[in-house]
C-alpha cells in the first residue's frame, strides 16, 4: 500500500511539473501577443502587408527563458502541494518566490542595459539572470533555516 502511494506521489511529481511546462508555454503564448498587438508595426513591402514587432535583445530573451523555473515550481506545488511535508512545501514557496524575485530583478537589469545600448550575448543574459535566482534562493534557504534555528 505504502508502495503504491510513493509511486502516485512520483506521478503527481511529474504531472506537475509537466502543467508547470504548459503554463510557461502559455506564458510564452501571452507575452509574444502583447508584444504583437501593442508594440507592432504595421508596413507594406512589395505590396504585401507585414507586420514586424520591435526586438529588444536581452529583455526579450529574459522574459521568454527567465520564468521557467517559476512555472516548474509553481505547477509542481499546485498539483502536490495536498501530498507534500512541511519541508517540501517550504521548499517549493521558496522556490517560488526567489525564481519570482529573481526574474524581476534581473528584467530590471536587462532593461537598464537595454537603454543604454549595452549588448548582453545570450548566453551571459540567461546564465546570469539564473545566477541571480539561485543565488537569492541559497539567501532565501539560508534565511528560513536560521530563522527555524532561532525559534527551537
């Protein structure tokens, strides 16, 4: 029986994570049509209508890599949050919350260089905006378990 349970619980584990991947594509989904319908050109080549949205580098890579991690967790704790110790929970708000903290700070960044005309590779963008997510989720842990300490 306990077998059995073990087994769903690892089945939910992976349905959860795998709504966690259809929200983010839905987030993909909504983000690329607000970009499209509000910030969209519309011209005519060869006669021809085209409609063009405006690239803004790092940001749009930011906002279409950067909330992956936010989905993964947040779709595994809506589905296995019933399921779940304590500790597993506390595990996954932390891990929301520092993914969300995380991608909004690092936006903030790519924003900023975006308007100075400073040009981040892709490669640096998405890795240091992920730096930046476990490094205030290694702060976040940090915390909660010094202050677990304090309270005992």
């Amino acid at each position: 029986m306990k077998e059995t349970t073990s087994i769903l619980n690892k089945v939910l584990d992976v349905i959860g994570i795998l709504f966690g991947l259809i929200l983010f594509y839905s987030w993909i989904i909504f983000i690329y049509s607000v970009k499209m319908s509000f910030f969209s050109e519309r011209s005519i080549v060869n006669g021809n209508e085209i409609t063009m949205a405006p690239n803004w580098g790092q940001i749009d890579q930011w906002l279409g890599a950067g909330l992956i991690l936010f989905f993964l967790i947040f779709g595994h704790y809506l589905l296995c949050s019933k399921n779940m110790s304590r500790i597993e929970k506390n595990s996954d708000i932390i891990g929301i919350k520092s993914s969300l903290i995380g991608f909004i700070l690092w936006l903030f960044i790519t924003i900023i260089t975006f308007l100075f005309n400073i040009t981040i590779p892709y490669s640096l963008n998405i890795g240091g905006g992920y730096i930046m997510l476990i490094f205030i989720y290694l702060l976040m842990r940090k915390n909660l378990y010094a202050t677990s300490d304090f309270e005992q």
